[in-house]
C-alpha cells in the first residue's frame, strides 16, 4: 500500500514539487502557472521568456498588497536551477534545498520525486509489454505443444544469447536517445524469463484431468486457454512481477548510471547516483538517492507476496 | 498374558491448536498383528507417527511405554537408538521413501552399518541376503539398481528389506499396499506375515482396506475422527460390530442394485470399438533415436460394444491400458480401428465431433486434479451449456445447473445453499465427485465414461457414490464405460465386463461368465487377491 501511495503521490508530482506556482492571484485576476505558461510581462518584467517564479523580483511583485501565489511545499522544479543559492553547488541541506543540490544547483528532493515516477511508469510499462508478450508465447508453448514448442525454444534460445548491453550501446550510438527507444529495446528481451515460466505451467496444466473434461465436453482451445488453463498458470506470472519491475527500475537506474539511458536533462536515480559518485563528499545525493531505490525494491518484493496471496480463491477464504 | 510390547494410553495429537486424536489408548502384544482401520482424516497415520515422535509441528501428550520406557518423552538421542533397530516402519508409498539417488543396497546397508555396527562389506552382503528373502529375484544384481529401475512391487519389497534389517520387534506398516496394484497386495502382505512369523515380531497395519484386515490382523482397532470406538480380535469385531461406525465400514461394500432390463429386447449399441489401437510415440534409445521416433503401443486392438443402458466394466492393474481406452473412446487420443458412437466416428468434421461430444462424457478418478480450482460451481457446471446451447440465457443456465446440482443429490429441491458461488476446495472428496457427475450430466449424454470414478474416494462415501451413479442409471437409461480397477465395484455395477492385460482384452463377457467361470489364469488372479 506504501508503493501505491508512493506511485499516486509522484504521479501529482506538479503539485508537490515544482518552480512554478499553484495558483497566482495579480492585480485582479486569476493565473495558474502549474498548466499554462505566462510571459513575465504578465506580472510587470521585460521580458516575453516563461516567468522565472523564483526571480526576488517576481516574487516582490506577487508579494505586493492584493496579490498572492499558492506555491507548491517544495518549490522547485526537477530542471530549476537554484540560482540564488547562499551555499556552492552541491550545497547541502537547507531550508531552502530539503534535501540538498546537486552539483548542477538542481534541487535534490524534486529530482528524486520525478525521478522516482520516471522509474516506476518505465518500469510498469516494461512490465506491461514483459507480460503480454511473455504470456502469449509461453501460453502457445505450453498448450501446443510438440513442434510449435520446439521452434520458439530454439528461437528464444538463440534471441537470449544476443548481447543486450552491447546492443543497447550500439542503438544508443546510432539513435537520439529517448526512453521510448530504451523502452522497446528493452522490451525485446525482457519476457523471455516469463514465458519460460508460463509455458512450465501451461504443459502442467493442460494434460490435468479438469482440461480434459473440458475437450470432452467440447470447449474449442481458444476457451479452454482462457477459462482453464490461463487462470490457473498465472499464479508464477503475479508472484513474478513485482520482482520484474524492480529488474526493470534497476535495469534503468544501472543504465542511466553508466550514460546509456534516458537522454540527459531527464530526471534519473541513476543520473543522481553517478552524481554522488562523481561528487563523494556531497553524502546527500548518494544516500537520499540510495533511501529511494532501497524503499521502493523493498515494497515490490513485499507486494509481491501479498499479491500471490490475494489472488488464491484457496487462501483468501481461510 | 505376557507384558504388552507397547501400552499406549491417553494419546493426544494436537496440530496448530487443533486436536486431531483424542485421547486413544491400546497395546500390542509381542508378535501381535494389530490392524488400526479408519477412513481418510481419522487419525490413523498422525497416531503412528506419533509412536515415533516423527509427526511434525504435532503437539503431542499422553503415554506410550516401550519396554518400560516412555516413547513419547524419552530424550530425542535414545528414541533415535530405537527408531529402525527396533521399532521400523514401512510407508506406503516406497518411489518418493527410497532416496532416488543411492541404489537400494546402499539404503539397505546404511541402515546395517549405523545401527549393527557392520563394516561396508559385512553390511552389503547382509543387505543382499535381506533383497534376497523379501524375494526379489537376481539379488546381488538387483542390489546396485537405482529405486526408479525396480517395478512398484520390488521397490515396496526393498522398502520391507531396509526396515526389517535390523530385525525389529513392532514394524509400523503405513498402507503398505494401497500403492500397488491388487494382485501384488496379497504377495506384499504374505511377504510381511513370513517375516512376522520367523522373528516374532509385532505389526501395526495401518489400512482402510477392510479385505486386508480380514486376511492380516489378529486384533483390529477402529478409529474415528480421533477416537478408537471399537476394538477386539478380528472375527469378532466382523461378526459382530458393535459401533454404528463399523457397522457402516463393514457394510461399505458397493451393493449391486444397477438397472436390470429385461433380456428378451436386443439390446441397442451405443457405441462400438473394434481393433481399436492407440500408440504413443517414444523416444527410441540409443542411435535409432536420431534417426525416428519408436512408438508404444498402449492399445493393442482392443473389441467392444457398449449397450444402452447397460454398463460395460472395464478392469486391468495399472499399465493394462484401460485409461488409453477410456481416453480413446472420448475421442481425446487419436486411435486407429473403428470406433463408432452410435452411427459416427471421431475425427470426421468439427461439427461431428461437436455433436459426439454432448453424446459421451466422462467422470475422472481423481475430484480434486477434476474440477479447475479457479471456476465456481456454476462456472464449471454449466460450462458444457457455454458449448452445447448457446442461446441460453444467464438465468435459464443458471436454473439448469441447480437442477443437475439436485439430480446428483448435491443440494435440496428450492434450496442452493449458495453452492454456486463456491469453489471446488470447499467441498469433499465426494462432494466433488458429485460436482464431476454434474457437469458431465448437464449436456444429458447418452453414455458416461467413469474412469476410476471412486478409487480416490473412502470406502464409506464411494458406496454412496457408485448408488447414485445407478439410480442415474436406472432413471435416465444411461450407458456406462467403467474403468477400475477393483473387482467389488465391478461385481455392484457392470453388466459386461471386460479384462485387460497389458494393452491387450484377455477376456470379456457377461458379468457371471466372467466372475464365475473365468476362462483365464489373470482372470481367476485378480479375482483371488480381490476376494
């Protein structure tokens, strides 16, 4: 439940965290700087560039009688630098930096929050494609059978000794690189350890004796698939999948870490760690960015489990 | 009367709060043959183990005095020096009780050395001369084969070699036999009865087959739901049962009460097999393997007919091939020969097979692998109604599951007990029987296959079971396949009967032909270790 929470309170991260006011009252009307974006001539500067809501000249001007702005609780953006910063960059934990900046004057805890959603959405959405498309080929496997298995076992063997990383390398080399593309590479050899799974359970189940009532009373396979078999093989599949998405978010991280992942600027936990590699003495990126990583594996590996639980008709009435 | 080997007294099992034996108590006498009989769940393996301290997470009080010493609250070490030197026991199933990694003479003289003190090649030549009188032929040779070489009969006689080396006084048989087919039962039993005889040793058979009883004990303790309600010297407590309890075990004899039609009328064919083949194709061993696959053949030709309303009864030990035919004649194994239901084969078009599949259903031995753990009730049930009429309404499927739930006696008239919602683990074995029939019945097919439809099933509920199955029969003309493996449900039921014997039909005939004048040696076999 602390992940759910953790997901849908990063999921409103805008509000949470973020340069740009919630809701500004000016000379008589009403802004909303977290949607849409105001020249800063709307509130009395020169220029025609996006407000910088951080500039002590705009906050005086919304600090004057009858005006008033709604600020998010950690007023700082994953991209804002602290230009107005008392302590060097990485400067550590402040009132105005809870966490600390980083070595660029980022803002650590808004990093870490919009870094921590990149993670997760990544990781579900790998997951996600993981599962479809480990299933499918783990169902056919399995329920087929005889040839049909055969071909996808030497296909799938020879698709698991492909070097990921170098791969991975290489598109990052030839590409722009984008997490869409992270995503699809990825994806291509992520669901090979699930349909290994799926199909273990498929040739199980198949040959039970309530399958065969079922082909006896006429069921076409397609329905079989779906109301017997399927059911009853998805138990390794869910007790799988937390611990897929904690391989994925590392599989990000570690890559990130090493320059192959999310283009720069994107708000990473691996970014951050190899800040607090690059920057030793600056304790707090290492060890708020480690906090993260160690809580969120901890809870899927727990969410795992509960998971498995609940989703048994045999154990969730006892 | 001498000292008793064992007085057990006040025994109580307890697992995670709950108590599962009730305060027993009994002895055994030295070179006493004592029978503790009961159905599953009774309590009669958890107070074996007991004996031995060797049921786990079990909580367990009272007294049980082995030649002066208490076993139940002796220091772990000295129970230790008396589990296999002097008490051994036998467990029922000798594929998963043998360690599949050493060879059995290696089990055999492990035992010899820890416990006699033996060297290695004292030890293996004892455990040759102990393979050697349980009866298994080619001893020396037999000695270095791994468990999964042995056939089920020679790893249970290897079982019986291990726990008599050290020439025990009690040996705790755990349904030693239920695991084999019916005509090694008798030669395993002898086998023990031999050893019980030559060195005086007391035996505690733990069964709920009641024929092995009679044949075995000299005294039979009954149990029931943790409590012993009866006890006393065998011919007495079959004479004359006292417990309501063991009235009903001893009465649990299937009764013959199928529908009888009259003979004049030929008979109509429901279905008819003749030269029915069925091969599996296998690996071939060595170089032959690269080069084609070999093919098994479980079903050598096999000729039937099955009549309406009459039941044909299939019986054969296990590997004779009358699963092939059950799963042949439902049209689940491609087969070769001619097999006709009614005026259509298998295999022709889809619609066909569609329209043969309402005609022939089937009822599997084993209700808990039967029923998809993950349906409720009318999910399964009326999941044959999905295929065979569509057109249903929710509401009209639901109105039909609630009567094929009636007509297998699952539920009352105008109340379901929300028995729709439920799934197939909260009900019992026979329940679940039950529900099997159910959704075999619910696309009302003219011919049932029963493969072992009972043999998973206590003694007390299959009587119950294979009643319903005739009042089926009687009421709505239905013609049976029955596969078994058991002579006393072959005489309740079938009308036909056929032997089967390695793929092939040794016999077949009318009931009394075959039971009474049996025209084979494996016929009269079968008969014998049954009766």
């Amino acid at each position: 439940m602390a992940f759910v929470a953790m997901v849908l309170l990063s999921l409103a991260a805008e509000l949470i965290s973020n340069d740009r006011p919630l809701l500004v009252r000016y000379q008589g009307s009403l802004y909303v700087p977290v949607l849409q974006n105001y020249p800063e001539t709307v509130f009395g500067g020169d220029f025609q560039t996006p407000t910088d809501y951080l500039d002590p000249f705009i906050r005086q001007r919304l600090a004057e009688p009858g005006n008033w702005a709604i600020y998010a609780p950690n007023p700082y953006g994953p991209k804002t630098l602290n230009y107005f910063a008392k302590a060097p960059n990485p400067s550590a934990p402040s009132r105005d930096n809870w966490l600390g900046t980083d070595d660029r004057g980022r803002d650590l805890l808004a990093q870490l929050i919009y870094g921590f959603r990149v993670s997760v959405l990544f990781a579900l959405a790998l997951t996600v494609t993981g599962v479809v498309l480990g299933v499918l080929t783990g169902a056919i496997q399995g329920f087929f059978g005889g040839k049909t298995d055969l071909a996808f076992q030497r296909f799938i063997e020879i698709w698991g000794s492909m070097p990921e990383l170098y791969l991975l390398i290489i598109f990052s080399a030839v590409f722009a690189p984008s997490v869409a593309l992270l995503l699809v590479l990825l994806s291509l050899f992520g669901w090979m350890g699930l349909s290994d799974y799926v199909r273990a359970e498929f040739l199980r189940n198949r040959q039970l004796d309530y399958v065969r009532a079922a082909r006896a009373l006429g069921v076409g396979n397609w329905q079989i698939i779906k109301r017997h078999v399927l059911p009853n093989s998805l138990t390794p599949v869910v007790t799988f999948l937390p611990f897929r998405m904690s391989g994925a978010i590392l599989a990000l991280t570690s890559l990130d870490f090493l320059g192959l992942g999310v283009p720069p600027g994107t708000p990473s936990l691996g970014e951050l760690l190899s800040q607090g590699k690059n920057n030793i003495d600056a304790w707090w990126i290492s060890l708020s960015t480690f906090a993260v990583l160690v809580l969120t594996l901890l809870l899927l590996t727990f969410m795992g489990d509960a998971l498995r639980d609940a989703l048994d008709p045999r154990k969730a009435e006892s | 009367m001498s000292e008793p080997l064992v007085t057990v007294s006040d025994l109580r099992v307890a697992f995670a709060g709950r108590e599962a034996v009730h305060g027993i108590g009994f002895s055994i006498e030295p070179g006493e043959k004592l029978a503790l009989v009961g159905e599953s769940g009774s309590g009669k393996t958890v107070t074996a183990l007991s004996l031995l301290r060797l049921a786990q997470n079990a909580v367990v009080s009272g007294q049980a005095l082995f030649g002066g010493q208490d076993l139940l609250s002796m220091p772990e070490q000295t129970l230790r020096g008396l589990r296999g030197q002097d008490i051994a026991m036998i467990f029922q199933e000798p594929m998963t009780a043998l360690n599949p990694l050493l060879t059995v003479g290696e089990q055999i003289a492990e035992v010899l050395q820890l416990k006699m003190g033996l060297s290695r090649a004292q030890s293996w030549d004892k455990a040759i001369t102990m393979i050697a009188e349980t009866g298994i032929d080619d001893a020396p040779r037999r000695a270095s084969a791994y468990p999964h070489q042995l056939s089920g009969g020679q790893r249970q006689r290897a079982m019986i070699a291990m726990a008599l080396a050290c020439q025990p006084r009690l040996l705790l048989a755990d349904e030693p036999t239920t695991a084999l087919d019916v005509s090694l039962r008798g030669q395993i039993l002898e086998l023990i009865s031999g050893f019980q005889r030559r060195n005086g040793m007391a035996v505690l058979l733990i069964t709920h087959d009641l024929n092995l009883v009679r044949r075995f004990a000299d005294r039979v303790l009954v149990m029931e739901n943790g409590h012993v309600v009866e006890q006393g010297p065998v011919d007495e407590v079959f004479a004359r049962p006292v417990h309501p309890y063991t009235r009903r075990l001893i009465d649990s004899r299937p009764t013959r009460d199928p529908a009888e039609l009259p003979t004049a009328a030929e008979p109509t064919v429901v279905m008819q097999a003749s030269g029915l083949q069925v091969g599996y194709a296998v690996r071939r061993s060595g170089l032959a393997g690269w080069f084609g696959k070999g093919e098994f053949v479980a079903l050598k030709g096999a000729d039937f007919t099955v009549q309406a309303g009459r039941t044909l009864g299939v019986i054969g030990e296990s590997g004779s091939g009358k699963s092939t035919l059950a799963l042949a004649s439902l049209g689940l194994l491609p087969s070769r020969g001619a097999l006709r239901v009614g005026e259509l084969a298998w295999g022709v078009t889809a619609t066909q097979n569609q329209r043969m599949r309402r005609t022939v259903q089937v009822v599997f031995q084993d209700p808990f692998s039967s029923l998809s753990p993950r349906l409720t009730v009318e999910e399964i049930v009326g999941e044959g109604l999905l295929v065979h009429e569509p057109g249903l309404s929710a509401a009209q499927r639901r109105e039909q599951v609630l009567l094929a739930l009636q007509d297998v006696g699952l539920t009352a008239a105008g109340d379901d007990q929300g028995v729709l919602q439920r799934y197939p683990h909260e009900f019992s074995g026979g329940q679940r029987q039950r529900l099997a029939i159910a959704r075999a019945l619910i696309v009302r097919p003219g011919i049932l296959v029963l493969d072992e439809p009972t043999s998973a099933l206590d003694v007390t509920i299959q009587k119950q079971v294979l009643g319903l199955l005739q009042r089926l029969q009687r009421e709505r003309g239905l013609s049976y396949l029955l596969i078994t493996h058991d002579v006393d449900v072959i005489r309740a039921m079938a009308h036909h009967v056929l032997v089967m014997k390695d793929g092939q039909v040794v016999e077949s005939g009318s009931l009394a032909d075959v039971l009474q004048n049996p025209a084979q040696a494996y016929t009269r076999q079968l008969l014998f270790a049954a009766a």
